[in-house]
C-alpha cells in the first residue's frame, strides 16, 4: 500500500470519496459552531485563521 500511495497509484472509488468529503463537511461545520459558541461572548471576533467567517456562512448556506 506505501508503494502504491507513493507512486500515485493508489485510489479511492467516487462513492467512498463522496461519504469522506460529506463527513469533513460536516466536521467542518461543526468545528465552525463550536468556534462561534466560544466566541459568543466576546467584544472581538474569535477566528483561527482567514477562513473561519467564510467557512461559516458556508456552512450557514449563505456562501457567495
């Protein structure tokens, strides 16, 4: 299996590639409302990076 994650032969069928990408955007997600309940109270924003605001209003269905 090394060998073949190294020489870029080794693959993921689609379905299991779409159950692993739904799962991540849901932990996404998750991590992002947690982010904001900590921040709830604060008089600044609370942000681990650039793309905590975008990754939430993404995950709110308000991406543009």
């Amino acid at each position: 299996m090394h060998a073949q994650a190294r020489s870029g032969g080794l693959t993921l069928d689609e379905d299991a590639a779409d159950r692993l990408l739904t799962e991540l955007d849901t932990i996404r997600c998750r991590v992002d409302e947690l982010i904001e309940a900590a921040g709830a109270g604060l008089d600044v924003p609370l942000g681990f990076g650039d793309n905590t605001t975008s990754c939430t209003r993404w995950c709110a269905g308000t991406w543009t």
